[in-house]
C-alpha cells in the first residue's frame, strides 16, 4: 500500500522527471526520490541522458545519509542490466532500500523484470496508481513499449501543394533555415535517423545534428541506412560520426525489429518519396512532421508521397492533427497515426 507521504513524493518524481533540466533526447526521461522511513526527503536524483548515471544511481550517490530502511520513489521500473551503465537493481539491493514505489512498468526486452528481481530479493515492491501520469512524460517511449518497435516520426519538407523538388531537380532550400534548425533539433530527440541509400548517395547527407553555427550537438543520433545501392566512400555518411547501420534491403519489419533488440526506441525519418510511401503504406509511422514551405511547384515538381493504393475516399490514410505552429515562414502540422492494437 502506498502512504499519502509516498504519494506526493511520486508526484514530485514526476516532476523531476519533466523539470526542463532534465534533458529531452533518445532515452526516456526519469525522476527519482528516497524517503527515510519517517517519509522526510532524503535525496533526489533523474537521468542525464545517455551513458550518465540514471536516476537511481543519481539519488543513491545525492544521499548523504545511510538508506538502511529507506523507500525509492521512481518513475520508471529499474533496470536490471548492463549497458553504457550499471544495472539500477544491483546498486539498490547493495544500499539498503527495502521499498521500491515503481510509475511505470519497463516492458522494453532488455529493461524489463527489475522489479520482479527486487522482489524475489525481499524487497518490498509496489507499482503506483499514476501510471497514467508516468507514461505521459514520455509518450514516444510509452508507445513504444506499448507496440514493441521503436517510435516512428515521419518528417516531410514540402511545398504548398506536397513537392519536394522543382521540375529539374532542385530542392535546397524548399524549407526556411528556421524550419532546418528545429529539423536539427528532432533529430538529436531521437535514437535512430533512417534515411535510403539513394537519399544518402543524392544528398550526400551526412544525416548529423548539428546547430545554427553547423556544430555537431552533443546528443547524435545512430544513423540508419536502407537500401542494396552502394554508397560511395567518399560520402560525408563515412567520414564524420559514429559509422551508419546499414540494411541492404527494404524489410520494414524487420529492421524496426533489429532496431528494437538494439534498445533504440525512436525513429526520425528524412528519406525520398519511395521510403516515405512504402512506409505509410506498412501502418507503421506514428507521427507526421509536415513544413509546408508557402511556395507552389507544380504537377510537374518531385511529389512526397506517391502511389497510396487508395482508389476511393473511404480508403484514404486518415491521419489525425496534433498541432499547427508557424516556423520563420514556414508552417509545421504534426500529425499522429494511433497505434492499432
């Protein structure tokens, strides 16, 4: 059973968990409070982001005194392996917590079962009635685990009337440098970018997250390739970053699978028309980032979507709008897909 005291204190990881120090990026953001067994404050802690300590670890080593007897509040389950870090449930079990009071199960395939271990360990382990106000801090990651792949955003920059290109080619810059740098942005809150080998090998996109001085950011994301088209050596894609993943062949399933089993829970895509509609026809983009550049191109510009095999109005892809914002004099529309059970 959960304590008034025990209560509040979730609410307060909660809000750890959300404070704008707790930095957005690929993994999902966790807040953490130890309570001595008065149910006074004893330390706080959340995760940093990749490779630092997570919020566990954070408020054990924030402790200044013995936590013999104590109770973790967290918003996430602790995790019960070894990555870039420690596994959570170790450092518990060595500290003398006996209560563990968990927001939100871990169902990814490498984080789960933590809190069945600190139970079978004598550790008294209770998940909180706020479920629902723990998913809502990362709902990328609570969809995720909800659907067993990896979060899929589709970013599309067009024109008004949906071209991505004029009738010779040209393309940079349909979108605003404003529009860009919040591209950028995206990129870098996600654990996967997914790009094809023809968009790579076209572009020479080095597919980085970088800032308005052209500075790599510090968070990059793991750079995904699909396609069987060689991308040649000399492309940017080799010679800056950590190297790509690269998938010679088209299996959407498949890779989102791989991409899974790897724990990346977020994919961005910036891709042609071919990947972009192979993946709206498969049903598993989540979410659409439309800018809309205020241009017209023409019948005769480079479409972004192609061939739906929608042949009547009732078959038509219905995407439902989450918010209209104008950026520099662009506009951008996110759309969001809901996930079939």
């Amino acid at each position: 059973m959960i304590s008034p005291k025990e209560l509040i204190a979730m609410h307060e990881a909660i809000n750890i968990a959300k404070n704008p120090d707790t930095p957005k990026g690929p993994n999902p953001r966790v807040g953490c409070v130890i309570l001595d067994k008065s149910g006074n404050y004893l330390s706080r802690g959340f995760h940093l982001g990749s490779g630092s300590d997570h919020a566990e670890i954070s408020a054990i080593k924030n402790a200044q005194q013995d936590l013999v007897g104590a109770t973790m509040v967290v918003t996430l389950e602790p995790c019960n392996h070894s990555g870039k870090t420690g596994p959570c449930v170790e450092a518990i079990l060595k500290s003398g917590i006996n209560k563990v009071i968990i927001g939100q199960k871990d169902s990814t395939a490498i984080g789960s079962g933590g809190g069945a271990v600190l139970a079978k360990s004598g550790i008294e382990v209770i998940f909180s009635p706020l479920e629902p106000e723990v998913s809502a801090i990362n709902p990328w990651f609570s969809v995720a685990m909800k659907q067993q792949r990896p979060y899929l955003r589709l970013k599309l920059a067009t024109s008004l009337d949906g071209r991505i290109a004029a009738r010779d080619g040209s393309s940079k810059w349909i979108t605003s440098s404003a529009a860009r740098r919040l591209v950028h942005q995206f990129r870098t809150d996600s654990s996967i970018i997914l790009s094809s080998t023809k968009t790579v090998i076209i572009d020479d996109a080095s597919l980085l997250a970088r800032n308005s001085d052209n500075d790599l950011l510090k968070i990059q994301p793991q750079r995904v390739v699909l396609g069987r088209s060689e991308i040649p050596q000399s492309h940017r894609i080799f010679k800056e970053g950590v190297a790509p993943l690269i998938y010679p062949h088209h299996d959407l399933d498949s890779v989102l699978a791989d991409l899974w089993s790897k724990q990346f829970n977020s994919v961005l895509v910036e891709a042609g028309p071919r990947l972009t509609t192979a993946l709206l026809r498969s049903g598993l983009v989540n979410e659409v980032l439309w800018f809309q550049a205020p241009i017209l191109l023409g019948d005769q510009g480079l479409a972004a979507v192609l061939d739906l095999g929608v042949e009547t109005l009732e078959k038509a892809h219905k995407l439902h709008p989450y918010s209209v914002e104008q950026v520099g004099v662009d506009t951008l529309t996110t759309l969001q897909i809901p996930v079939v059970n």
